[in-house]
C-alpha cells in the first residue's frame, strides 16, 4: 500500500453517528478474534467454505459435500468478514473508518448498508470474471472498502487528508490526488500480477469495488446530497 490515510476534515452533516460502518468495523474484528481460536486447518477450512473462489462460483469446480456450507454467490459477501491476519484486517478497517463515515452521512444508514454489500458483490465478481479458474479463497474486506473509497471520490474530491506516505512520511493533500494515487497502485498492480501468474491479492477486486462505489453513489445518495463537494441547495439558501 503507497499510503496509510489518518484523518480526514469533513464533518457529519446529516446523521449523528456513523453507526453501520463501527458496526461493520466491529464485526469483522469480532470474527477475526473467533479465527484467533482456531487452527491453521480449521481457519483454512474456514476460507474454503466462507470465503470467495473464482472457480466455485464461475462453476470450473465445486467444494466438497462437508465444506459446502453456503450457495456459492453467498461467498460474495461473507468472504468480506473473513482476513488473514492483523495487518490485512487493520488496513481494511482503518480505511474503512476515516472514509466510510462521510459515505454513510451521504447515504444514510440502511442504504449505506446495502452500498456497502453491492460493492462486495462487484468487486468479488470483477475477479472472478480476470480470473475465473482460481482456486484460491478470495478473503477480505477490501473489495467493499474500495467501493467506499470510490463514492467518496465523487462526493468530496477537494476535501484535505492527512495520510503516512510509504508508512513514514506525514502529508496533507487533496483527497482526489490521494484516491487517484490508490486507484492507479491497483490497476498498475493488477496488469503487472495478472501478467506474471496468480498473486495473493485480489487487485481486480480493489478496482471493481472502486469502480462501483463511484456509479452506486450517483443513486444511492440521499435527496439534495451534492457531488463533487457541491454546495447543496440547503446551504445556498442559508
């Protein structure tokens, strides 16, 4: 990852608290904890049954009768519950908590909800589509994050943020010049992967989330939430 987003200066405007995205934080902490208890072949039992792969949903292959626990569109979405490992599931829920807020208050609670499930949806099936043969579970909530990442794009591009580049250098910029830098880390990471073999990262996913958070928004948005950091008609008149 190029960056590490700290904070952001955009305020809560029409909702209170942003009470879906901590509880989404929440519960992927929770079932990353109820991982801690098990072993190495119980977690990966775990990911074969619950996870994303290509090939089970594009129907190249199919799951054992004791591992088949879910129809296999379902592992669209509880793949995004699912992370290997403390950095993997920091990252995503980091993310997830300085730009999923501003989304929430664009959307409101229950649509941000049922945004952020169809942004796991695309981004499992844009992998899937790059590389429908895989065999390896697909796991993580970055898929959905991106669709995240996406629809704040659209909304609040001139916003500021502070962020760590490579980890240790604090910079303050424009959101837009940020997300453009993250979306662009993919797309040259995901010709590069997908040109040498299969990788440990799902880039396809990453741009397909993003891709569909920046066109879900545009509908999904509540009534007389501007684009593109828009005065609203409410403020105007103010």
């Amino acid at each position: 990852m190029p960056f590490i987003p700290i904070s952001d200066d955009n305020l809560l405007r029409l909702i209170r608290f942003q009470v879906v995205t901590v509880s989404l934080i929440a519960v992927n902490a929770t079932v990353f904890l109820i991982q801690q208890l098990m072993n190495d072949e119980q977690v990966w039992e775990l990911w074969l049954s619950y996870g994303l792969i290509p090939a089970v949903l594009s129907g190249d292959a199919r799951l054992t009768q004791d591992l088949e626990m879910v129809p296999a569109w379902l592992t669209l979405f509880t793949s995004a519950f699912l992370h290997d490992g403390y950095w993997h599931l920091g990252g995503n829920m980091l993310f997830l908590w300085v730009f999923g807020d501003n989304v929430e208050d664009a959307t409101g609670h229950w649509r941000f909800l049922i945004f952020y499930a169809l942004c796991a949806e695309a981004a499992g099936l844009a992998q899937t589509a790059v590389d429908p043969t895989s065999q390896i579970p697909m796991v993580g909530a970055s898929g959905a994050v991106a669709g995240v990442l996406g629809a704040y794009m659209i909304l609040h591009p001139r916003r500021r943020m502070l962020i760590l580049l490579m980890r240790t250098i604090p910079l303050r910029l424009h959101v837009a010049l940020v997300l453009v830098i993250w979306i662009a880390f993919q797309v040259g990471a995901g010709i590069w992967f997908t040109s040498q073999g299969e990788t440990d990262t799902a880039w396809w996913a990453h741009v397909g989330g993003f891709v569909a958070g920046m066109v879900l928004i545009l509908f999904m948005r509540s009534r007389g939430v501007p684009l593109f950091d828009r005065v609203s008609e409410s403020e105007s008149n103010e």
